[in-house]
C-alpha cells in the first residue's frame, strides 16, 4: 500500500499531515495531545511505524504571518490502535439536559423527529473570509445588539470556541467537565 492510501484500520494513510478535520485525523490529534501532556503542544505529522502504531510529532505552535507554524523544538509520540478505538468509544460520562426551550415549529434544525423542542442556545463557528472587509462586514452582522428573527446574539469570539472547548475537555477532569456543562445548561436566556 502507498502512503497516499488510505489504509483499512479507520482512514488513516501510512504517512499524513494532520489538521485537515477529518475525523480519524481529529482522533489520533487528541489522543496524541492528551497522551503528550505538555500545555501548548499540537501535533502536526503522523506516520505509521508498525502495523498497531503511529507516531505522531508536534511542538507548540506560533502564529506567524497569519499561518500557525512549529519554529520550535520537536518530539513525538507514539499511538497505538488500541488507545483510537478506546478514544473512539462512546462516552460514558452523563451530560445535564439542556434548558428546553418553547416548542417549535415542527421540521426546523435542531428539533428531534417528533418536532420536540431545541435548546434555547445554537453555537455556530463561522470560518471568516480572508480579506478584511468581508471580515468586518460579517462582524458586524453578528454585533451582541444584533436580532435574527427574534433570536438575540448574546456572545461573540474570534476564535474557534468549540474547538477549544473540545481540546481543554480531553485536558480537564471529568468532573469538572460535567459541572461546566451542568451550570451552562442551567442558564436562563436574558429577558427581552
């Protein structure tokens, strides 16, 4: 089998880059990251060294000219197949339900197939355009005043927030994990 090939133990290629998103990448990302250890560390190479073992290099980027860059010194990991699979797995830990909101109308995103009701809050990360004016424009639109068919923006980042939130999951303790969601599912929407 080529590097380019995928091969049949869950789409990785014998040899890859990572930060592409797709999802065996994403997993072997937080594996790698979690097995490291060290706060800042991101991995961005892999290669297959056995047939149950990738090694996977990182260091801790920098931001340069718009593009994140490794400059500085770099080590590796190894990830077995056990340790993905065992990632892979679904969680067991039990997440609060979130605040139920009025029912909706029946069909619209986020409902269930009966029509039940959604949560009261939507996270949406917008890859913002590459030139500043579009950029600018799009902050704008999504101001906190802003008002969207009766929905309110109640908070802006200009950072992918899901994606920090999903690294500093796999950094933080369960529990702690658990009462961050518990006590921002118990938040009531602000009153109009």
């Amino acid at each position: 089998m080529n590097a380019a090939t995928a091969d049949s133990d869950g789409g990785l290629s014998d040899v890859g880059m990572l930060g592409n998103g797709a999802p065996q990448s994403q997993l072997l990302e937080q594996v790698a990251m979690r097995k490291h250890g060290v706060d800042g560390w991101e991995p961005f190479h892999y290669e297959k060294i056995s047939e149950t073992e990738y090694e996977v290099s990182g260091g801790v980027p920098a931001l340069i000219g718009g593009v994140k860059k490794w400059p500085g010194p770099h080590s590796a990991v190894v990830v077995t197949m056990a340790e993905l699979a065992q990632a892979s797995a679904p969680p067991v830990a039990v997440h609060a339900q979130p605040q139920i909101a009025a029912p909706l109308t029946p069909g619209l995103p986020g409902q269930g197939a009966a029509g039940g009701a959604a949560p009261n809050f939507l996270t949406v990360v917008l890859q913002l355009p590459p030139d500043e004016a579009g950029r600018k424009r799009i902050c704008h639109a999504l101001s906190l005043d802003a008002n969207f068919f009766g929905a309110t923006v109640t908070a802006t980042s200009l950072a992918d927030e899901i994606a920090v939130n999903q690294l500093l999951e796999l950094r933080c303790d369960p529990a702690d994990v658990r009462e961050a969601r518990e006590r921002a599912a118990s938040r009531r929407p602000a009153a109009s």
